[in-house]
C-alpha cells in the first residue's frame, strides 16, 4: 500500500453503526480494514462486469 492520502465522510444509521463496530471488536479488527477489504473485494466482483459494459459500448451496443 503506498499510503492513505483520501478519507470517506459517511452517513449511516446509528443501530447499523453500532453493530458493525460491535462485530468487528468480536473479531478484532479494525473497522476501517474491514471497510478497505470490502471496497477491494467489491472493485474485483465488479471489474469483469465494467469490463464487458465497456466492449460492448465500443462496439456500438447499450
């Protein structure tokens, strides 16, 4: 990792919050890696799908 130079400002829930740090505390890690894990593994699930919007918009399709 090259370091962290950006940060997220989010609005959610006060109960969903609470849970989610509750859980991460349970499995003692550290809520913002859990985020991070999250954000990679959503970027990987949806990249081949970006990718193939992407062909088919240069070969004229929507």
């Amino acid at each position: 990792m090259t370091g962290k130079d950006a940060g997220f400002r989010i609005r959610v829930e006060r109960d969903l919050r609470d849970k989610f740090i509750e859980m991460c505390r349970a499995k003692d890690r550290p809520a913002a890696q859990v985020i991070r894990d999250f954000m990679r593994q959503y970027i990987d699930d949806n990249a081949a799908a970006n990718d193939t919007q992407a062909v088919k918009k240069q070969k004229g399709h929507s």
